[in-house]
C-alpha cells in the first residue's frame, strides 16, 4: 500500500482535471452523518438519490452555475 500511495498524484494535483470532468456534480449535505448515510438515513438518501435519477432522466439536471466554482479549492482567500 505504502509503494501504490507514494505514486500516486495528490489530490490538489487532480483539481483541475476533476472540475472538469464533474461539471455538473451537485452535493447534498445532511448534518450530523456520516459515511454510511444510506445505512443511517435511508428514508432522505433514497428520496434524495431517486429525486436526482429522476432530474437526470428528464434532462432537467444541468450543469453547475460558473459563478457558484471558487478561483481556488483553498476557498475564496486562496492558498493559507
């Protein structure tokens, strides 16, 4: 694992590539969760998922509003 880590590029290194290709991602936060959300909310993760399947499927999931992308992945301030 250590060797397969070590060459792999960071993630900082990955940020443009990704913005591009998950242009239209969109993100639904539920507060006090935590990784298994499908386990621990099953109820607003199915709701949630089918309601984005649906979006999809009629062609009503679009691509994320410009103004909404941060100049930098450091926040609005840029790099700490």
């Amino acid at each position: 694992m250590l060797g397969y880590q070590g060459r792999r590029p960071s993630l900082y290194e990955l940020t443009e590539e990704m913005k591009r290709c998950i242009s239209t991602a969109g993100l639904a936060v539920l507060p006090k969760s935590g990784h298994a959300i499908n386990l621990e909310e099953p109820a607003l993760f199915n709701e949630l998922l089918e309601d984005f399947l649906h979006q999809v499927e009629a062609g009503r999931w679009g691509a994320r509003d410009p103004r909404a992308a941060p100049a930098s992945i450091w926040g609005p301030a840029g790099k700490p």
